[in-house]
C-alpha cells in the first residue's frame, strides 16, 4: 500500500473512499510476493496490482466489497493443493495461490506513513483488522542524483523517479534546473556538483551519482568527490575518446586507480539506443544491475533463482 503513495495521498485527502487489497501470504509462487497491494476507490478506479494481471478482477471486487459494508474482507486467490481453482478467484499463472485481505482505508491511522513514502523517506505503518493485524513497511527509496541537467538528464530524471529513486538534480545554471523540466524529481539544487556533493547528506551503497555535466571545468572535481564517497554507483557520460581524457584529468587531480576502478564510464548497458529516453533506460538498467550484483544477461538465459521476486513490505500477526 506504501508503494502506492503518490496515487493515495491526494485521493485520501480529497475525501474520497478508498479499499485496499494486500497480499498476505504466497504459497509456492506468484507474479508478485507478500505486501503488493492493489487499491480501489468507490467509482471503481485501480491502483496498482497484486499479480500480474490474473486475479485482478477479483481483487477488485472484493475491495469495492470491503469499501461497500465498511469490513474487512479475506480470501485466497489461485490455486488449491490438489490443482483446481478456487471457486473464488481464477488461477495465478505461475500455479500458486496468494491470500489476500481488503479493508477500507482509514485516512486518519495511514496519512502520515504514506506521506512519507511520498517523500521517498522511510514510512511504516501498522492496521490492526479482524482476524489478524498487518505491518507495512516500505524502506527510504534509494537516491539517484543526477549532475548535469541537460536533456538527457531530463529523461533519465523521468526513468528514475518511475523506477523507485528519490532523484535529485543539481547544476550551477539556474534556468535549466527548473520544475517544468524536472517534474518528477524529489529535490533540485542549484549549486556546482562538487559543493553539492560534498555536503550531500548520508550518503550510502542505495546511493547512485551520475555525472551528466559535458564539462570537464565541473565533471571532473564532481567525480572527484563522488569516487571517495560511499555511494554504491558512480556513472560518468561521454564517448570513449572523452572517457579516456577523463580519466587522465582525474588522476592529474589525485584520483587513484582503485578510486577510478569504481567509474562507471561509458555509462549505461549497451542497448543499441541513442534517443535521451533510450539512453536514460540503459544507465537504470546498469544502476539496477550493478546494484543486485547481476550479470544483465537475457532472462531466458539466466538460471538465477527468485527472478522477479518482490521483497517482502508485509508482516501479518495473528490475534
């Protein structure tokens, strides 16, 4: 429900009823796990999913269900351990089964967690309901700061926030780094890169610099500063013959070649695109990758386990 902050926020505070529909429990496999939730409003609006698409009508309904008698409302949609399917839901179709609890939401108990995971802070919230009480938690989203805020910035800015990071955009121009451009981004800074960075709060592994600037005058003292932080990923654009110059600068400035190891230059996956947008798709994908330490093959060439898995936001406690 956390991860559906931004939808329920201004519905919550418009006064408009709202039913949410959590996954409690996964038993063998699901599209998604334990705390994905889909919400729906009175008029029938959806929000967010708890599988992939395959019991999703009944999720909903079950929500209007709960918003009609003011109840809290549990089933188990999918499959049972013989094969068949319930009589109340249609099949998953990884063949599990997930249980799921719907309840109206209560703005007055879930307002302040979820403004907070608006926020991209760290937001839990606990809701006792019949029959068991439910805790969602949902961590800081992890931080993309952007340095640089040209067009490519601007779509990868777009791509970011979309994929879960709290993105920041700095430069020393002001007329670039404005709202209009920007409107997806959590914090805009108007400063040089490397006097941003360094007093950049908390800094930590869930924390991705990319180096966007196409001037070396601030690029280099920005990476400079970056390679000692630390951030779990520092990324630098430009083609190889500016990689290369680059590198050369940072070690006339002191860079070590351990610090100038962790450069992620070139940055992005090579994806054959060349559009801002496509170029923006390619260095999530290289954040998202270095970050689960994955290789970034085709999945249909991956035997790693768990593909697609979502880590567990929900705990359930029963009375």
């Amino acid at each position: 429900m956390l991860d559906l902050a931004a939808d329920l926020v201004p519905l919550l505070a418009a006064g408009e009823p709202v039913a949410a529909v959590t996954v409690t429990r996964v038993v063998r496999s699901a599209p998604r796990g334990v705390g994905a939730t889909l919400a729906v409003t009175r008029g029938a609006r959806v929000i967010g999913s708890i599988s992939g698409g395959c019991v999703e009508n009944d999720a909903v309904m079950l929500g209007l269900d709960a918003l009609r008698t003011g109840s809290v409302r549990r089933a188990r949609f999918g499959f049972t351990d013989d094969g068949t399917v319930t009589p109340i839901a249609a099949g998953l179709a990884c063949g599990g089964a997930v249980d799921v609890v719907a309840y109206p939401l209560d703005p007055a108990r879930v307002m302040p967690a979820l403004v907070d995971a608006r926020a991209g802070r760290e937001a839990a919230v606990h809701l006792p309901l019949d029959g068991g009480d439910l805790h969602l938690h949902r961590p800081a989203a992890p931080r993309l700061v952007i340095l640089g805020a040209g067009e490519h910035a601007a779509a990868l800015c777009r791509l970011g926030a979309a994929a879960g990071f709290a993105v920041t955009v700095c430069d020393d121009w002001a007329l670039l780094v404005t709202p209009e451009r920007f409107p997806d981004a959590s914090e805009l800074v108007v400063a040089a890169p490397h006097d941003y960075l360094a007093q950049l709060p908390a800094p930590d592994v869930r924390t991705a610099v990319c180096v966007l600037t196409h001037d070396e005058r601030l690029d280099v003292p920005a990476l400079r500063a970056a390679l000692r932080m630390p951030v779990g990923f520092v990324g630098a654009m430009g083609a190889r013959a500016t990689v290369a110059r680059r590198a050369q600068l940072l070690r006339a400035a002191g860079v070590t070649d351990a610090e100038l190891s962790r450069l992620h230059s070139p940055l992005g996956l090579d994806l054959g695109g060349s559009s801002p947008e496509e170029t923006a798709l390619s260095v999530i994908a290289e954040i998202v990758a270095s970050r689960n330490a994955a290789d970034a093959r085709p999945l249909r060439e991956s035997r790693r386990p768990g593909l697609h898995r979502v880590a567990d936001s929900c705990a359930v406690r029963t009375a």
